[in-house]
C-alpha cells in the first residue's frame, strides 16, 4: 500500500517481462542470450522484434528470420528500450476517452524517447539507448495512474488543458504526488540504475539537481531538454515550451543539436517507428505550423507582460518578468529575422501576409505584395565563389531596407528572391513602389575583392481586394508570375499584375516597365558597398 496516494489503492508494477529486460539491462554481466530466451516467451513480442529488425529505423545489413540472430545483431542496447516499448504498449489498450489519453500518452512519450536518443547519440550508441529508455520510463507513474484510476486522470488533463492548474498540481490534487514522483519510487521497487532514479527524481524537484553525479547529471539534462522538446511538440502551451526549450537548448550548447536538427532527426525517427509501435505521428503539426502557433502565443504574452491585471500569462513567464520578457522577445526576434541578411524570413513574412489578408479583408482595404530577385545571381556565384554571393545578398538587403517605407514589410524568402508587402497600396503606387526598389538597387555601387561588379533586380508586383482568407495565396502567385515576366523582358525592370473589381468579380491586369536607366545627379549620394577577402584571391 502506498500511504501517501488519496486514489491509488497499491503502487503499480512494470510488466513482467519489462522488469526481467530492465534487470538485464541495468546488468553489464548478463548475456544478450537471456533477452533471447525472454523474447521467446511471447510469440506475438517475438514476431514484433523481427519486424523491427527488418526495418528501416534499425538498417540491419541483411534479413533476418530468426529472433535469435536479430536480438545478436541489434546488441544489448538497441533490443531493451525495443523491448521495452512493445511491452509496456502491449499493456495499455482501450476504448473511448481512455483509448484516446493513451494514444495522446504515448505519442508523448515516444516523442520524448526519440529526442532523447537524438541529444544522447553525440556520446555514443549505448548512451543513445540508455537516454531512449530512461525517457520511456520517466513517463511510467503516469501509466500507472491512468491504467488505475483513468476517469480520475482524464479529469486531471481536463483542467489542465482549461488551463485551471499545472500537471503537477493536478495530480497532487487527484492521487497525492505527482507521476514523476511514482515513477522514481516504481523504478526504484524495480531495482533500476541508481542514475536512472536520480535523473528523475532531480526532474521532479529540480534542486536535487545540484548534488548529481556526472552520470546522472548528463541524463538529467538529456531528461529534461527531451521534456520539453515533447512538450513543445505535443502539447497546447507551445509558446512557453518553445522558451524553455530554446534555454535548454542553449545550456548544452557544447554538444548539443540545433533546434531545426533536433526537429528533423526526431521526426524521421518517428516516421521509421510509427508503424512499429502504432502511433500516430501525422497529429504533430509541420515545423513551420509549430513555430509560428509558438510565436503567435509568445506575442501575446509580450503584450500582456506590461498589464498587471492580466490572469492569463503561464507562471513560468512570470516568474522572472523582465529577464524571461527579455527571453521571449529576443527568441520572437532569433526566429523572425534572417540569420544572414538581417531582414525578416519567410516564416515571418508568411504570418505577415496572413494577418494583413484577414486586415483588409474586414476593412475593404487594397493591398500588394512585390516579390524582388536579384538578377544573374548564379553567375556571381559561379564567378566569384559563394562568399562574395553571401556578401551581395546582404548588400541588396541593406538597400531594399533603405528604400522600403514604414508601412512596407520586407523579407528575404529563400535564395536570391526578397518579398516586400505593400500596405493599403492603390494600383497607380504599385509601379512607382517597385521603381523605387529596382532603382535604388541599380544605383548602388558593389564591389568584392577590388572588382566592381553590377547589381540589378527584377521585381513582379501584383495588388487587390482580397475576397478569401486564401486571396494572400493568390496575389502571391499573381506576383510571382509577374516577377517571371519581368525575367522574359530582359531583367532589370518591373512588371505590374493586379486585379480590380469588374461587376463583383475580380479581372486581371497587367502592366511591363521595361529598363530605364537610373537618373543620378551629381550631388546625390549612391551607397557603395566594397568587400574583400583577406584568405582568397578571386579573379573576375
């Protein structure tokens, strides 16, 4: 009996056979033949270990059809958290809302395991393998709690998600201690590494943090950066997820994966695992979805930093109000700007077009979007080599945002292509908007390593009254192909497309500007950009 839980009535057990690979895990001595013989036990275990082994996630050199040689194959630290996965899974199957809160579980916890096993394979493969299974157990005293008491933990993560109380305090609430909490105490009773109960205990209380060995320590940050990639993930507070990801992030910089490696490495691992352990992985919203959800929340927050009667802002922003403020806006800056340019990207410029779309929809407002590409760019870079590429984007980014005005947005949108949007721009103003740009980029003056070399840009603008929420699609596309059109005229000119309102339906226009010569008079200033490399010569 477990005195210190109100609705637990004893404290919950690992299956049977996870406990016996748990033992042979956690024992260095003991032979790979004994997971074998436990394997065997369980024709249906059996046949999912040979299917595993057989696929993508693990690349064996050759097939296997025999669980023995698969198990050898594979090694020790491969087969357990495989093992292991199966099993616990295999146990925790239902119907209705408690089928649904152990899908949710465990695409949680597997989301967990992977990013854990990505950050822990810098050490090794065995590390890797240690830091997927301890993950996978750090969630166990919450299986415990839904497999015991489900209609109690499915009124938890009701209030949790109303946003009433943490996890933690929903769980104190309903059974007297949190998951986290169990889990240390079920492993224990389980005879688990003594690094693997720290970890997860210094999870629970953050202080014991402090007095970890160097080998718990190193799970511990494992532990707890994947905690928060899978919150990040999985859950609804993905704006104060994202923060505390990006710290942690931040903290093991030495060793650690950026967060778009970590994204990409932990979905392929879920793609090759899905089907094994039958999770569903298309619920996970696309990187960009993710990222822009997150900034739309951390926006939010920001404003309401600054009112003292706000309720809704996460206890976690506002713990520490002015450094975590500073934390979020600066984070909503990191991934909003162009990291070579200095401009806003396209992840930025796609939320841009969004909100103005929805804007000047509910306003009857005209709007446009020009979309800027530098001409012969790949012959610079064939030329004069990828620095002095490197340099001419940074160079036509300073000077687009010299001649952007305040109610323009301008953003680099991939390669050697920028997009600028037009707020509440007339037809007649698109043309001279998009001579302003191009001039200004033909009058200044670049240089790279002492040779003068000539830039100019072709520019596709296009403009109207949007009548959808998908119109910002559409006058995209309309700029886009006006842009092609400027190419075909020879470069270095603007091309206008836009539509008007013709008895309630949109007609399309268009309007070419060939090239015209820049006037400069003699007083006027012409920004001059000259580079040199100090490492290498590059002949012109």
């Amino acid at each position: 009996m477990l005195k210190s839980t109100k609705k637990l009535s004893r404290l919950p057990t690992l299956p049977t056979i996870a406990m016996e690979i748990l033992r042979v895990f956690g024992d260095p001595d003991a032979p790979i033949q004994r997971i074998s013989e436990l394997v065997q036990t369980d024709p249906a275990l059996a046949s999912k270990i040979l299917k595993a082994a057989n696929s993508s996630r693990f690349g064996l050199p050759r097939e296997v059809a025999d669980v023995r040689q698969a198990i050898t194959l594979m090694g020790k630290a491969k087969i357990t958290p495989l093992v292991l996965g199966f099993s616990l899974v295999s146990e925790s199957v239902a119907d209705g809302e408690q089928g649904e809160l152990f899908k949710k579980f465990w695409l949680r916890s597997f989301v967990r395991a992977t990013a854990a096993e990505v950050l822990g394979s810098v050490h090794g493969a065995a590390i890797a393998a240690e830091c997927f299974t301890l993950n996978l157990l750090a969630g166990i005293g919450q299986l415990g709690m839904m497999k015991q008491a489900p209609e109690d933990y499915i009124e938890c993560m009701k209030r949790v998600q109303a946003g009433d109380v943490s996890i933690s305090e929903a769980e104190r609430s309903a059974f007297g201690l949190t998951h986290l909490e169990l889990s240390s105490k079920m492993l224990t009773d389980s005879g688990m590494p003594k690094r693997f109960v720290e970890a997860i205990q210094a999870l629970a209380e953050p202080e014991k943090s402090n007095n970890l060995t160097v080998e718990s320590s190193r799970l511990y940050e494992i532990l707890t950066t994947a905690a928060a990639f899978a919150r990040y993930l999985c859950d609804h507070d993905r704006g104060v997820a994202l923060v505390v990801l990006k710290e942690q992030l931040d903290n093991r910089a030495a060793d650690s994966n950026s967060m778009d490696e970590l994204t990409t490495a932990v979905r392929t691992k879920l793609q090759n695992s899905a089907a094994l352990f039958d999770i569903d992985t298309s619920v996970i919203p696309e990187p960009e979805a993710l990222l822009n959800e997150a900034l739309e929340q951390l926006s939010e927050f920001t404003e309401t930093m600054n009112d003292a009667s706000e309720p809704s802002i996460p206890a976690e922003l506002v713990a520490e109000n002015g450094w975590l403020k500073q934390q979020v806006q600066s984070l909503v800056i990191q991934t909003s700007t162009d990291a070579l340019t200095g401009v806003a990207n396209r992840s930025y410029f796609d939320r841009r077009l969004d909100e103005m779309n929805k804007h000047c929809l509910r306003s009857g407002i005209i709007y446009g979007v020009a979309v800027v590409d530098i001409d012969h760019f790949k012959e610079v870079n064939d030329t004069y080599g990828h620095q002095a590429g490197d340099e001419v984007l940074k160079c036509v980014a300073d000077c687009l945002r010299n001649a952007t005005r305040s109610n323009e947005t301008l953003a680099r949108y991939g390669g050697e292509e920028f997009v600028v949007l037009l707020d509440n721009i007339p037809e007649q103003g698109m043309y001279i908007c998009g001579e302003r740009l191009r001039t200004a980029v033909e009058a200044m003056k670049f240089e790279f390593n002492g040779t003068p070399i000539p830039i100019t840009v072709s520019i596709g603008l296009a403009n109207g009254l949007p009548s959808g929420e998908s119109f910002g699609e559409t006058l995209f596309g309309l700029a886009d192909a006006a842009l092609y059109q400027a190419k075909q005229s020879g470069r270095n000119c603007v091309v206008v497309d836009y539509f008007s309102q013709s008895g309630g339906r949109p007609t399309r226009n268009s309007t070419c500007a060939l090239r015209s010569a820049a006037t400069i008079s003699d007083d006027e200033v012409v920004p001059t950009y000259s580079y040199s490399s100090p490492s290498i010569e590059l002949e012109p």
